[in-house]
C-alpha cells in the first residue's frame, strides 16, 4: 500500500511539475509537512501541540502565497495551466502524506532499524 502510495504521488507530481516552474513546485511539496501532521493526528492519533498547528499555518500561508503568486503572474491562458499544475502537485502530497502515515503504522510497534525498513521498503517496491 505505501508503495502503491508512492507510484501515485509521483505520477500525480511530475505531471503537476509540468504545467508549473520548477521554484514553485518545490516550494508546494512543502505542504506535504502539513497533510502528514493533520493525517498524523487523526489516523495515529497524535498529539500535535500548538507549535505544531502555528508551523503548519506558517506552511499553509507561504504555499497558498507561492501558488497564487505563480498562477496570478501569468497571462490568462497560461495561468489555468499552472493552476491544474499546482493543485496536482499539492494533491501528489496527500498520497505522499499517506504513504508516510502508513508506513509509520505499519513499522511501529515492531523492533526494525530505520535503515532495515527503507532496505524492504525499496524491495517490495520492486516487487510490486
């Protein structure tokens, strides 16, 4: 599943990528900072403190202002297609936020280094 996650949030990224600049898109895989907090906080029922939720306006904040700035500086034609190309981008992170969540359920509780689970990660991704 995280793996499928991850073939998703890719395909999804690069077509946004695109149909926007290369600035912005980085800039919008940030938000990926906050789909994981609110995901983190739901589905592994973690405390996010009020530092937690301050970062992740300051992070909503300077995305919606990088987007927008992005799509507003172009002529009108031009600026749906940067549009689409943002929204996909930031859509890719929700599956990347998944994938990040599932896999932090599924290795917790277990007795794997970091380093082991990335090892199997790679090979079930092979696999699949």
């Amino acid at each position: 599943l995280p793996a499928a996650c991850d073939i998703i949030a890719t395909s999804i990224m690069y077509v946004g990528l695109t149909l926007t600049s290369a600035s912005t898109y980085q800039m919008l895989r940030g938000s990926v900072v906050i789909f994981t907090g609110v995901f983190s906080w739901i589905f592994l029922k973690r405390k996010q403190r009020l530092y937690h939720w301050c970062a992740f306006t300051c992070v909503f904040g300077g995305a919606m202002t990088v987007g927008l700035a992005s799509a507003l500086n172009e002529p009108a034609t031009v600026a749906v297609s940067t549009g689409l190309g943002n929204g996909l981008v930031v859509l890719s992170q929700l599956f990347t936020a998944s994938q990040m969540v599932l896999e932090e359920r599924f290795v917790s509780g277990h007795k794997v280094p970091a380093l082991q689970a990335v090892g199997w990660e790679g090979v079930w991704g092979l696999c699949g």
